[in-house]
C-alpha cells in the first residue's frame, strides 16, 4: 500500500491512455473481465455500507469506471471494425444471449439497455437530487439543533466539531452523487450510441470490404455487437444498481441484507398468514396448485416462526421487567428516592377532581401555573412547581394545602355551590351553609347557583369553588413564602443579576457575604411580605453595609430602608398612613433591653413589662380592625425589628414600620398608641 496512490493515479492515465492507443486482445479480455469483477465489487460494498458517508468515495469512484467502460468501448468498437474479432470474451457472450438467432438476441440486449438507462439510471439520478436538495436545506436546522445541545451542556465542543464535519461530508456527498448520476445516465445513451454505430459501420464494412452477404453480416457484427454491449452494459447495470442502492438508503443502522430480512421478512405474523391463506384461496378457485401451496406452506412456516419470536420477546421482556422491579426495591438506592419531598402540593378528595381534570372542563391547573407568574411580580420570587394530586384519605370536598411535605392548611367546598362573602356592605340575607372563608379568614355562605344573583344584587362577593382554592392556595404560598427560598434559588436570582449587574456580584458573592448570608437577608424580607424582585438595590445595600456588620436582621433592617419609596407605596393611601404609635418611654425600655451575644442581638424583657406591652398592641390592633383598617405600628428603626418578634404570637397579619421606612412627604395619623402604663 505505500505505493497505492502512485498506482491509482497511474492506472487512471493508463484508462485514459487507452482510448487512443489500442490495447492487446489478450489486455483486453483481461480488462473486460476486471470491468465486471470491479462493478461487482461497488455493488456489494454499497450493500453492505450502514450509512452513505461509509463510502465516500463512490462519487469518484463513478467518474473512473465510467471512464473505464468508455475506453473499452472505444477498444473493443475499433476491433470489431478492423478485425471483425474483439476477443474471446465478447464471442462467448454474443454466443451465449444470441444462441443462433441474431434478432432475439439483439432484441434481449436493447430490453436490458432500457431497462437500465429508464429504470434504474433515471430513478437513481432522481433519487440523488432530491436527496442532494434536502440534505442543503436540512442544513441551517442540524447546524442550530448542533448549537443549542453545546450551549445546553448536551455535548462538547469536540462533538459539536465532529458533528459538524460529519453534517458538511454528508451536504458534499450527496452534492457530488447529484452530479456523478450525470455518469451513469451519461454512460448509458453512450452505449446505445455506440452499439447502434457498431451495427450500421459492422453491416457497410461486412459488405463492402470483407465480402459478406447480409445474412452472414448480419449474424457476424450482430453477435460481435451484443457481445460488446453486453459485456460493457452489465457492468453499467451493476454500477447503476449500486448508485440507487446509495443514494435511497436512509433511517437505517445497518446494511441492506439485514434490513430487507429485518423489515420485509420480519413483519407481523398475522400478515404472513393472510398471505397464505390468499394463496390457498388462490390455488383453490383453478390456479395451480403445486406452486401456490408451496409458497403457502412457506409463508405459514414463517408466520409460526415470527409469532414464536415475539412471544419468547414478550416473555423475556416480562421476566426483564420483573428482575429489575425485584433488584431496584433489593437495591440500598431505592431508598433515596423516597427521601424526595416535594415543595408544594395541593391534594383534594375525589368529589373535587372535575375542577383539576381538563377533559370535564377543569381549569385549576391553569390557575395554578397563574400562580408562579402572580408571586414572582408581587415577591419576586420564583416558587416551585405545584404538585396537584388526589388523595382518597381526604373527605370527597376538602382539600389540603402541604408544604415540604408538611400540611399547613385544609379546607372543605361544596362543588356545585358558590362562595358568598360579605364584604360589610351587604343589605340582606342570603340563604345558604355557613362557612369561614379560607385565605382571609371572613365569614361566608355557601349557595346554590339560584341565589348568585340575588346575593350580587346584596353586595356579598361570590365566587367559584376553583376560585376559593386559588386564593387560599395563592395566601398560603405567601405567607411561607421565606420557607420557599433555598440557596439554589438564590443563586439562579444571582445569575439572573449578573447577566446586566456582573460588578455588583463579584463584589458581593463571595468576597462579602456568601449565598447562605444573603438568603437569610431575603428570607427575612419575604417573611413580611416585603418583595425581592428589586434584587440590585438589596444587594447594592448588602454590599454598602456588610463590611460594617453581617448580622442579617441587621442588614435586612438596612435593606428595608433603601426599599422606602417600595414600602411607602405598598401601605400609603392617598398620601396618609394611619398607624398605632409606641410610646417614646417604652422605645427606650426596648432599646435597653436589647442584649448583644455572639449568636447575634435579642431582647430581654422582664415578663410583666412583655405581657403588658404585648395587652397594649393586641388593643390597639382590635381597635384598628374594628375600624376595617389594616393594622400598622410605626416606631423608631432600632425598635421596630424587636417588636415585631415580640408581638408575632399576636398575629401574623399587623405590619410594624419604622420612620425610615416611610417618605418623608407622607403625613402620618396616630390612632392609638401602643404603652404599659
């Protein structure tokens, strides 16, 4: 092989050569038999090639034997016109097809030229430029879906490469098959050209100057004629049966034999009995019976086969299936994943399973993916996804809200029914089944579809079963929400600032504070309800006043004051805030009694002050809501985060501000003031 190029080139010449210098009979009977033996040697290598670009070189490989088949032509033409004899291997095959009568022979020889040059070379030269056109225009599409697996993390960068060349070879393999079929349909008209020359010019020679009659020249240049056509068009049918073999193979990883047994004769066994029993039907009605019953009992013989196959398939996949169920509950990793929980889950009774079904009309699912999009703008937090699912332990209408596997809040509805609230503007009664209303708490009625109008019309507030567990679902997530927030999410929110922000971050994380510092801060914020979707001022303030102190309820006390004009316009109405105050005197008993550790700051009150302080704020907030007013204690900023731990045994739904928090331009009213006098 060290010299195999040298040669290749030198034989390429040599065909080249030849049409002009002519080769010795004997070269040539050599020749002849090597065009066949290499035709069938491309024959069987397309066969058996898995893919196209396996043999690569077919393109090329056309335009040389094309070229071969010529310079024999040219060899042999010249020949039979000077001579009258081109060589034992085109006597022997004249004589073999003509068998002493020259038209049948001539005949059989122009079917065979047709054969080839309509059906295989222009069905194969169809095939290669369609194939050609796709693979172009299929190209932009591999090159994206290339892009995005390597940007998804799918692959890397030496496969990404390595698809892409193999994506080129492919668009010039069949771009080249697209212009190399020119070859094949080219070769053929060549030989109907040349054989007809050689019969007309056999015929006048024949004649004219070898002293022939026509019957002798006719049986004489005819033979010489189909011999040489013969010998020259089968290899050109061979070649022309390995460029279609080429060029239609697609959506297979192997080679053609296996294929045409896998998919022609691997079917489904019912097909082979209806085949056999067509042809015993067949055979019965007067055709005859000897061949169509062979062929039945065959096709039966293959059907049992098939049918024996797929149910030894079924079988082993069963007993596959089962060992593996047996090994992964044998297997110590099983256990692991039972340790998943997942973060927030809705489960409901069986009565309430049409509100999540879409195929009766259910839409809660909907809603529930509503839900993420309405927590991240008001919060600005992405929470997890929520698991609906049906619990047969629940009663048929209740439903129960969990969070980390925990469940924090049931509630029972009336499916067919409507929730009516009173807002505390409605002039009448309405009948219906009394009930508290989940999310917030107020007094309501369940009624029937009848009195909806009627409790409109009264002012009350009515909404759907769906609508009642959205809202409580949607309260329930808000108020945990500060339990939702894990690490990993706050390092996606810090990717996302990154992406317009990078200086802020890498001053920040982890020079500073680490992501564990910062999720306490965020936490806190979301525990009262204060939204993180304004992510760079928090962490351009963490990043101001971390160097100074890393206690978290202190930075979040500093984020809280950045976050002003936010909290101003969350809790201000019309430009006036009405609160409950604190007494100067008790702000100074709390400022006194606040105790530095190293585990951070808390506060240490004697417990007849606590119960005292805590009796006045319970007043106050009693007061305020009597009023339909949101119950706000405003204090001064040393203050506020104290009290606000101190009273949250109260409730949970008072909100304590302090004067930072504020604008400057709001004008604040006093209704009551929190003291222990």
């Amino acid at each position: 092989m060290k010299f195999g190029d040298i040669f290749i080139a030198i034989a390429i010449i040599a065909i080249i050569i030849a049409i002009i210098i002519p080769m010795p009979k004997g070269l040539l009977d050599i020749m002849l038999a090597f065009n066949i033996s290499l035709a069938l040697l491309i024959m069987l290598i397309a066969m058996y090639t898995d893919e196209a670009l396996s043999f690569s070189i077919f393109p090329s490989i056309l335009l040389i034997t094309t070229l071969l088949r010529l310079s024999l032509n040219i060899t042999t033409t010249r020949f039979i016109l000077l001579e009258g004899n081109a060589g034992s291997v085109i006597e022997a095959f004249g004589n073999f097809v003509i068998q002493g009568n020259p038209i049948v022979g001539f005949i059989i020889f122009l079917i065979i030229v047709i054969v080839q040059f309509l059906v295989i070379t222009k069905g194969s030269e169809r095939v290669a430029e369609v194939a050609a056109r796709f693979t172009l225009d299929a190209m932009p599409g591999k090159q994206m879906a290339i892009d995005a697996d390597l940007n998804s993390g799918l692959i890397n960068e030496q496969e990404a490469r390595m698809r892409r060349t193999k994506i080129q070879r492919e668009s010039d393999f069949y771009g080249a098959m697209d212009g190399a079929t020119k070859f094949v349909k080219g070769d053929a008209i060549a030989g109907i050209i040349i054989t007809v020359l050689n019969i007309c010019a056999g015929f006048a020679i024949g004649m004219l100057t070898g002293g022939l009659s026509l019957k002798e020249s006719l049986a004489k240049f005819t033979l010489l004629t189909v011999g040489d056509g013969l010998v020259s068009q089968i290899p050109a049918l061979l070649i022309s049966t390995a460029t279609g073999i080429v060029v239609t193979r697609a959506a297979s990883d192997s080679n053609l034999g296996q294929d045409i047994l896998k998919q022609l004769f691997g079917a489904e066994s019912k097909v082979m009995f209806i085949i056999a029993g067509v042809l015993v039907t067949l055979g019965l009605l007067g055709l005859p019976t000897l061949p169509l019953f062979s062929l039945a009992v065959v096709f039966l013989f293959l059907g049992y086969k098939q049918y024996k196959k797929k149910s030894n398939e079924k079988i082993n996949i069963e007993a596959e299936v089962e060992e593996a169920e047996v090994e992964e509950i044998r297997s110590p990793e099983n256990v692991l994943g039972l340790l998943k929980v997942d973060e927030l889950e809705l489960e409901f009774g069986y009565a309430i399973i049409p509100l999540a079904d879409s195929n009766q009309g259910g839409d809660l699912f909907d809603r529930a993916v509503m839900i993420r999009r309405q927590i991240a703008l008001e919060l600005g937090l992405v929470i997890p996804a929520i698991r609906l699912r049906d619990n047969i332990q629940l009663s048929p209408n209740e439903y129960a809200i969990k969070i980390k596997g925990v469940e924090i809040s049931r509630n029972e509805l009336y499916f067919d029914h409507y929730l009516a609230m009173d807002p505390g503007m409605a002039t009448g009664e309405i009948e219906g089944i009394d009930t508290i209303e989940p999310a917030f708490g107020l007094k309501a009625k369940w009624i029937i579809e009848s009195e909806r109008e009627k409790a409109e019309v009264y002012g009350y507030t009515v909404v759907d079963p769906p609508s009642v567990i959205i809202t409580h679902l949607t309260e329930v997530i808000k108020r945990h929400s500060c339990e939702l927030l894990s690490r990993q999410d706050v390092q996606i929110l810090l990717d996302n600032v990154k992406e317009e922000h990078p200086a802020l971050i890498d001053e920040l994380v982890p020079k500073i504070l680490s992501v564990g510092e910062v999720q306490k801060v965020l936490s806190n914020l979301l525990k009262e309800q204060i939204s993180i979707r304004d992510m760079v001022t928090i962490l351009e303030t963490l990043a101001d006043y971390a160097p100074v102190t890393r206690d978290p309820d202190m930075l979040t006390e500093y984020a809280r004051q950045k976050l002003s004009r936010y909290i101003t316009s969350k809790y201000v109405d019309d430009n006036v805030l009405k609160v409950v105050t604190v007494d100067s005197e008790l702000e100074g008993v709390i400022m006194q009694s606040i105790t530095q550790s190293e585990a951070g700051t808390y506060l240490s009150l004697d417990p007849n002050t606590t119960q005292s302080l805590i009796n006045s704020v319970a007043a106050n907030i009693q007061s305020l809501t009597s009023m339909g007013m949101m119950p706000i204690i405003l204090t001064a900023p040393i203050v506020r985060l104290y009290l606000k731990r101190l009273t949250e045994q109260i409730s949970e739904d008072f909100v304590v501000l302090s004067y930072n928090e504020i604008n400057s331009n709001v004008e604040v009213q006093s209704l009551g003031m929190v003291s222990i006098r």
